[in-house]
C-alpha cells in the first residue's frame, strides 16, 4: 500500500504534540522513523511510528485504569484490566474492568464501556416498558440521575446494574453472593464520572 510522504510527516508531527507520554523511548523512535523517511526507507520509517503509536496507546491506557477505584475496606482487587485497541476494541468499544473480592466469597466487578454497543439495547430497555415487562427480574434503575436497569432475581444473590452517562458511556456493577446491591452502588459512589466522560469519550 502506497503512503504518501505528507502522511508519514503529519503523523510525526502529531506524535510530537502527544503529551504525558515516554517521552525519551517515543521521541528516539519518531527521530529513527524520521532518519528513515530522510533516506526514503518509507517502509521502515511507518513501522518505526508505528511502534511509537503503540507506546502511547500503552501509556494512555495505563491512565484510563487509574479511573477505578481502590478496594474499599473489607475488600480486595485484582490489577484493572483495559481494552482500548485493536480489533476487540473495535466491536466492543473501550473497556475498562476491575474485580474486587471479600472473605465471605462476595464479588464485584466494575464495567466503564465506551462507544458500547449494549448503549442502544439499554435505551431501547428504558424507553419501551414492554422490554422490562419480559424480564420480571428486571426493573428501571436511577443514580445520581443517571439511568439505567437493576436486574435481580428474588431467590439469587446476584445483582448487576447497569446505567449510562450521557450518550457514550455505560457503567455497570455486576456483583455475586451479595445481600443486597449496597457494595455495588458503595463502588459507583468512588467514580469520578465526569473524570470518566471526559477521558473514554473525548
């Protein structure tokens, strides 16, 4: 596939403008990439930025897992895990998880999806009460005016909630061996949603 040198020169430019980044490896590479554009190694000089890319990907999704919340007192977690490239990314969108454990075998796990595409069967739940009527373990769910599903059946200790913020964001809590959906909504409490917003939809 043929690039064009004007291509290859934006990009750099723009890897050059990237902020909080590691800033001596991706500038080392964007100089080699740059030293073989100049002797017209085109080939080598787009793998060289690409693997740029990669490192600020890399940097970028270690701040987006920033985004989860420590374990609160009583619990533990497992490391925050993203997906935020890629082919997956693609049909999933950006996802941001953590599992958080106690001694007495509760569970919760902490979903941020971005560009989802649960977003429009979640809208289409909420705004069509025959969908709700279908699922008697369902029922419409509000946080902070955010809204969304509470999903429980009567004689299970699971709960999973699920609501959206603004028009590309979904949030959900899925939580096992619980007694109640409290530690769920505890969690949601340590979410800097607008944090959030700005920094899977932007």
């Amino acid at each position: 596939m043929r690039i064009r040198r004007t291509q290859i020169l934006s990009l750099a430019a723009g890897l050059c403008l990237a902020g909080s980044i590691q800033a001596d490896e991706v500038i080392d590479q964007m100089e080699s990439a740059r030293k073989a554009y100049a002797s017209g190694e085109l080939r080598t000089a787009i793998e060289t930025l690409n693997f740029a890319v990669a490192k600020i990907q890399e940097q970028m999704t270690a701040n987006l897992v920033k985004l989860l919340p420590e374990p609160l007192p009583g619990w533990t977690a497992d490391a925050a895990e993203s997906q935020s490239g890629g082919m997956a990314a693609m049909i999933t969108g950006t996802t941001l998880s953590r599992r958080y454990q106690r001694e007495d075998g509760a569970e919760i796990t902490l979903n941020l999806m971005a560009d989802s595409p649960l977003m429009p069967m979640l809208t289409m739940a909420m705004s069509m009460p025959l969908v709700m009527q279908n699922n008697q373990d369902m029922k419409t769910y509000s946080f902070k005016g955010y809204r969304g599903t509470l999903e429980h059946a009567a004689d299970s200790k699971n709960y999973e909630i699920t609501f959206m913020v603004g028009s590309r964001l979904i949030v959900q809590g899925q939580g096992s061996q619980l007694a109640d959906s409290q530690p769920i909504e505890a969690y949601f409490e340590k979410l800097d949603l607008e944090a959030i917003q700005n920094a899977l939809t932007h």
